[in-house]
C-alpha cells in the first residue's frame, strides 16, 4: 500500500485555494504513469479527475486500477459533447490557440507540420468541458505524457502547457498533473507550482527508487523531500522516511515467556527475514556484525534503534548485556526514563572512568584484555540470567585502545560467546576485517534520508517506524524490489 502521509501531500498541494500544477518528470520505467494513477486513486472519489492518456490502451492497467473507465477520457470519449460555451471556466487562452491555428502560425517545432483544428480541439475541448460541468469541486486534469499530446497534434509542448496553465490552473482554480517522458524540460518547470521527479538505480546489486519533490509552491517540503518508493505489485508504493522518537514515560512491565537457552531472540519479529531462519532468534555463539555502510545522524539513529529495542527485550526478561559502544551513554539516559528501575541492573555499560557505579565497568583503556577478565564479566552478569548480550562497537573500541584492537576483540569474544551472542557494530574500515567471524550480517545503508537493511539472502528492505500503544519505536522491515 502507498504511505497515505507522502500521498497527503500531494492531495493538500491539489486543494490549496487556488489551482496547481504538477510537473512529474523521470526516465522511461521510472513509475510515473503509476504515480498518477496511484494518486488518482486516492482522490477521485472526493476530486473528480479527467485522465488523458496517450497510450493505446487502458485496458492492460485495470487490473491494479480498477477505477480507469471512471477517469479515462478514452473510456468516455463518446459520451461528451463538443461544447462551444463556457461560462465557469477561463476560455481566453484557449481562443487564442485556436485563432493561431486557423491563421497557421503555430506550426510544429520539429516537423514543421501545421495543425489539424479538427482533431486536436475536440480532445482538449473536452479538458474545458469536463472543468465545467465540474466547477468549484477542485478538478484534477492529468496528462500523460504532455509530449505524446503535444506531438500528437504537432504542438510544443510548452505552449501546450502555457494555454492550460494560463486558463484551467490560475484562472479556473484546477489542478494539473502534466507527465514528462523526458527527464526536465526547463520552461515547464520554471512555470509550474510544482515539480517532481522519479528515478532509479543500482544500489550494491539492488534496484533502488527514489522520489523527490523539488518544488512545492504554497506548501514547505522540507531539508530532504526525497522518499524511497517501489513498484511492487504494479503499484506506487511509498516509504516514508524513519521518525526516531522515544516515549518519555514509564512503560509497563512486560510478561517474560520461557526463557530459551540455545536460541537468544533479537528483539523484533520483523528482523526473521534477516535471519534465513522462521523466528528472529540466532543459536547461542552466534557472532552479529551490524555494518553501517555509511556515517550520518539517521544512521546512528537507525542502528541505535535496533540496539535498544534488543537491549529492551533482554533486560525485560532478565537477562544481561554488557554494552561497550559509544552510544551508551544515551542508551541508558533513555532506559531510565521508561524501564522500572530494578531491570537497570541488567544493563552494565563500560567507560574510561575512575568513579564507583555498580553498573560501570571500568576501563583502563590500555588493553581489552585487561578490562574484559572473565571474573569481571562474571561479577557484572551474576544477577542476570542467560544467554547474556555483549554489544561492541568499533568507533569506541579504535577511539579507546588504538586501530589495533581486533585481535584481543576476537579473543575476548571466543571467550564470552558460550554465555550468549556478540553484536559488533562496524563501520567499512574495520567490517571486512571481522566479516569472517560472523555469523550474521546485517547491512544498513542510507540512501536520501531513507534507511536499507539486508542480510546475506536475496531481499531488501526499507526501515520504517511504528510506534506500539505505548508509544515505543519499533521497526518494521518492508521488502522492495
């Protein structure tokens, strides 16, 4: 299903107190004509909407959209009438096409052939008539491609456009949708109120899509309007972009099922595409790499979440983690806030320090040898049962022992790895250095403000937010293809 919030958007642009237009522009298979009509969809029912298409047929679409013979000006050509009065829609530009058509001054820019009046006014006389019979309703004309039109009658398309804007958009209050096939044509950008192009490209082997609305007259769109989109289905689906935003109260206590001993779960159903197994559970041992494919803020944000919603469910089913990342500190400022106070116990963080906290370790910060001996792991956990979680990071671990940590890492993980798993978060200068000791892998790239998540199997996934009734972030993985 497309994201009813992205598509809100473009439905508020429409309804504005004066008309719009809508330049959607993208290479061939970029989705635009699905675009049009994923969004004709949404308001035909409460907008009417006059769908001009210049393909030859409607009928290989009416099985995503069902709806096409209500909108298609090819389905109800027949019924409408030529008309030659107009009373509630703005004619002047119109009239003066027509004047230069019977005076032969508008020839075609590229063959140089003259228009033939009887064929080309019935199909835009229909345009101004279906905007009559349906004035002050917020019409919606949708054109696609305004190039095929404009060839069609041996027209440019910037005329075209001029004489549409001009009456049916500024004067007669109507939206206009106008279909690009080329990737920009200036002129038409530069006049309408709004432009948006679709694109796509090959992303580590995968085929990503992404949207941007470059202009938005009347409306604000933000640092980064880009969204991530797939045409799955056959149909426009959006992917809005992750809002990170933790609860500021108390949650209620959780009910702590069967505790398993040899399958640790990683905190979300949604991660068991991840896993190539039925559950969102790894074997005890198991060694997890998160690669963070790039650095930003949204990346932090998007790897803390899935790190405090499994440190979320460990702790509420009494089980420990030892946390060595560098985002720690902001873990556990934001576990007090919503997690009874005697689940705090299970969660020990380590820090170069020297002050006295019972759920601190102490690092020295010369060798992780020295600051992760078994009997210290062992005194942290004891109130903990297992399988513990030990998360490491390796921005903290370079920043606190040197670039040259990974083989006691490695040492020290054998070790702890019998009472649970290990999570690594790593960035690209030390991931293929650890990859080989993993047992999954999960990427995380951002791509325009947007997060992608995999694993080693076929499939790709966009990171979205839901928020559960309490008001807790949680993830939820939509596949793209």
């Amino acid at each position: 299903m497309s994201d009813n919030k992205v598509f809100g958007l473009f439905s508020e642009f429409f309804n504005q107190k004066y008309g719009k237009s809508l330049v959607v522009k993208g290479k061939p298979g970029s989705g635009k004509t699905t675009f049009a009509l994923e969004f004709t969809g949404m308001v035909y029912k409460e907008n009417p909407v006059h769908y001009l298409s210049s393909r030859f047929s409607d009928d290989p679409l009416k099985e995503v959209f069902s709806f096409i013979d209500e909108v298609s000006y090819r389905s109800n050509k027949d019924s409408i009438e030529f008309r030659e009065d107009f009373s509630k829609v703005t004619t002047d530009s119109l009239k003066k096409l027509e004047l230069m058509i019977e005076e032969k001054r508008v020839k075609s820019s590229s063959s140089g052939l003259i228009f033939n009046i009887q064929e080309v006014i019935p199909e835009i006389n229909a345009i101004y008539s279906f905007v009559e019979e349906n004035a002050g309703t917020n019409p919606i004309i949708i054109l696609d491609s305004i190039e095929a039109l404009a060839q069609k009658y041996g027209i440019d398309e910037g005329i075209l456009f001029s004489v549409l804007q001009n009456d049916l958009v500024e004067h007669s209050g109507v939206g206009l949708v106008v279909i690009l096939e080329n990737t920009g044509n200036a002129q038409l950008e530069y006049y309408a109120d709004g432009v948006m192009s679709l694109d796509y490209k090959i992303m580590n082997d995968y085929l990503v899509r992404t949207m941007r609305i470059e202009k938005f007259r009347g409306l604000p769109i933000g640092s980064n309007p880009t969204f991530l989109y797939s045409l799955k289905g056959g149909r426009f689906n959006v992917f809005p972009q992750p809002e990170f935003e933790y609860p500021k109260k108390m949650l209620k206590k959780q009910e702590v099922k069967q505790i398993k001993q040899y399958e640790v779960p990683l905190g979300n159903q949604e991660f068991t595409p991840l896993t190539g197994g039925t559950a969102d559970e790894v074997p005890l041992g198991t060694v997890v790499i998160l690669h963070r494919k790039n650095i930003s803020e949204i990346m932090d944000n998007a790897v803390n979440l899935f790190k405090n919603n499994l440190i979320k469910k460990t702790i509420s089913e009494g089980r420990g983690v030892i946390d060595v990342t560098s985002s720690s500190y902001e873990t556990s400022r934001m576990l007090v806030s919503v997690v009874e106070s005697n689940l705090l116990k299970h969660y020990i963080t380590a820090e170069r320090t020297k002050r006295s906290n019972p759920y601190v370790i102490n690092l020295e910060g010369k060798s992780m040898f020295a600051d992760f001996p078994n009997e210290v792991i062992d005194f942290f956990m004891s109130s903990s049962v297992r399988p513990n979680i030990y998360l490491f990071s390796t921005d903290f671990l370079s920043f606190t022992y040197g670039p040259n940590f990974i083989g006691e890492l490695i040492n020290i993980i054998n070790e702890i790895r019998i009472t649970g798993i290990v999570v690594i978060v790593a960035d690209n200068e030390y991931y293929e250095k650890l990859s080989h000791y993993s047992g999954l892998t999960i990427h995380f790239s951002e791509v325009s403000g947007s997060i992608l998540v995999s694993s080693g199997t076929n499939k790709i996934f966009v990171m979205n937010i839901e928020k559960d009734k309490e008001g807790w972030p949680t993830i939820k993985l939509t596949e793209i293809n």
